[in-house]
C-alpha cells in the first residue's frame, strides 16, 4: 500500500508540473496578447480619424447652413417688400410716359395752329394696335386733318403739309424739353433741314421757319451745305474754305 501510495504521490508530482507548465504558458500567451492589444488601441485606426475629419466638416457645415438660411430669410422678405414697386414703378414710368406725351402733343398742336393748320392734329402713341388686334410696341405718330377724321399714320402722308407737320414735332419736342428743364431760348439752329427734299419742299420749310421765327421772336439760324436761295433770309454768313484756311463771308 505504501508502494502504491508512493506512485500516486510521484504521478501527482508529475501532473503538477505539468499544469504549471501548461499555466506558464497560458499566462504568456495572456500577457503577449494583451501587449499586441494595448499597441492597436494605441496605434489609431485610419477610418476613425476619416470618420472625425468628417464629422468636423459636417459639423462646419451644418454652421455655414444655418447662416445661409438666416440670410435666405431675409433675401426673401426683401423680395417680397420690392414687389410691390415692381408694378408700382411700372406704372410710374408709364404715367411719366403719358405726362409727357400729353405735354409734347399741346405743344406739337401749338406749332400747327401757328403755322396755319388749325383743323389738324398730331397725336402720339407708345403702344399702338394693329390690323390683327395685336399691340405694337414703339413709338408711333398719328394725323388727323381735314381729309381724314380718323387718325392716320404719319408714314401714310407725303406733299406739302408734310414738313410743317415734322416742323411742328421738332419744336414742340424742343418746347417741352425746354420747358421742362425750365429754359428759355433766343435762337434755334437747324441742321441741313433741306436733306432729301426738293426746291419747292426747301422754299416750304424756310417758309415755315420765317412765319416760327417771327411768332416766337426768335433768331432762326439754317445750316445748310447747299446755297439756300431764299429772299426773306434777315442775313446769310458764307464759310469760305480755302487753301490757307477758312473764314466767314456776312451779308445783311
């Protein structure tokens, strides 16, 4: 029995050691384990800092939208108080439009009544119809006269009247101005106003100067390329060019 007492004790001795053995091991293989995973926490991982980087810039974004919107609030109330000046400065300009289309046919009108046409009249139209009930955009002219009760276009008429009334546009047109800008005048000068027109139209058109000249007790002054023979010119200047020069020529 001692014997046998004695193996067991031996054969215990023996799975001892081989248990701290084995323990040794599992404990190394612990502790390296637990190195390796203290390393990794260590070393970052590069997704996570992506990750950070991108929730920074989110979060930067998210900042920036915020402003844009209180911006964008405002932008649209501003939008909807300029609104009501859209139309409103619409209908400014057309009431301008209106008030000194009205002002520029009394003073066109004015200038026919002087020259004699008292039964005609000029009247002026920013928008106009047409044939096919369309409206027209653009500046038109239109005559009423003895021959038509209905206004017609100034493109329709040709003869004689037809300079008194492109007269009586151009100074109305200079009246009003003046008138607007609160400016008196003792001179007009015309630039080749005899332009396309033949003698008998050139005689009407000075003709027609001489009666505005003396209603408006102004000094009308006809620049012309061409030698204008006219008896009633008050005086004529003649720019003589030569190869020395120019200089004037006066006869009264």
């Amino acid at each position: 029995e001692l014997s046998n007492l004695a193996k067991k004790i031996i054969t215990l001795k023996a799975d001892i050691e081989k248990t701290k053995s084995e323990l040794e091991q599992v404990l190394s293989f612990i502790k390296r384990k637990t190195k390796e995973t203290n390393k990794q926490k260590q070393e970052k991982d590069p997704f996570v800092r992506m990750l950070d980087d991108a929730k920074r810039e989110l979060g930067q974004i998210r900042k920036e939208l915020a402003v844009y919107k209180r911006r964008l609030f405002y932008v649209e109330k501003e939008i909807e108080y300029s609104k009501f000046w859209t139309s409103g400065f619409r209908e400014i300009r057309l009431f301008l439009i209106s008030e000194f289309l009205t002002q520029f046919e009394i003073e066109a009108n004015n200038c026919l009544r002087r020259l004699g046409m008292n039964d005609w009249t000029l009247s002026f139209e920013v928008e106009s119809e047409t044939k096919s009930k369309t409206i027209k955009k653009g500046f038109s002219i239109f005559v009423t006269s003895p021959y038509n009760s209905v206004p017609v276009s100034f493109d329709s008429w040709s003869g004689g009247e037809t300079q008194r009334l492109i007269l009586s546009g151009s100074i109305g047109l200079s009246n009003m101005i003046l008138g607007r800008y609160g400016v008196s005048s003792n001179i007009e000068v015309w630039d080749e106003p005899s332009s396309w027109l033949s003698e008998e139209g050139i005689y009407d058109l000075l003709d027609t100067l001489k009666v505005h000249s003396r209603q408006e007790g102004k000094q009308v002054w006809v620049v012309d390329q061409r030698f204008l023979e006219y008896g009633d010119f008050d005086g004529m200047v003649t720019v003589v060019k030569e190869e020395t020069g120019s200089y004037f020529e006066w006869d009264e």
